[in-house]
C-alpha cells in the first residue's frame, strides 16, 4: 500500500462520499461492492477522517485488498480491490 499521488491504479467504479460521515461512507460502501465482481477496483474518495480508521478495517474484514490511501489537505483517496 502507497501512500502517494504518483501514478494512481486504474479503476472500474468511482464512490464519491465527500461531505458525508461515518457511518455514511462505509454503509454506500457496502451498497457498492455489492454491484460489483470480483478484481474490480472501486476507488473512493472521502472528506471524514474517519475513514482512515474506517477503510482499511472495511478491507480487512471483507477480504478486499487495499491497493493504494492517499491524502491530501481536505480528501482521502482509497483504491480497493475486491476479493
């Protein structure tokens, strides 16, 4: 897992959850994967920095693969892989 803006990973689907908070981003989350197929990347971007916390256990938990976190001064970028 990268922590930089240097050549983001391709991605199938985008999760725009800018303005929302927990548990808003993880809960659209799950509504998302769910459209989705295996490999596929979903890339999310948030403004809670709870999802720094919130992201990776998402991840853990359901098997998916956290292929790159990136953050700026007011959004977090997430690119996920599903299982």
């Amino acid at each position: 897992m990268a922590d930089t803006t240097d050549a983001l990973p391709h991605h199938d689907t985008l999760l725009d959850t800018s303005g929302l908070y927990c548990p808003e981003p993880i809960m659209l989350m799950h509504n998302k994967v769910r459209d989705m197929r295996s490999g596929q990347v979903l890339k999310v971007v948030a403004t809670d920095p709870a999802t720094t916390r919130d992201v990776p256990k998402f991840c853990q938990f359901l098997g998916h693969e956290l292929v790159q976190q990136n953050e700026s001064a007011d959004s977090y970028v997430y690119f996920i892989r599903l299982a």
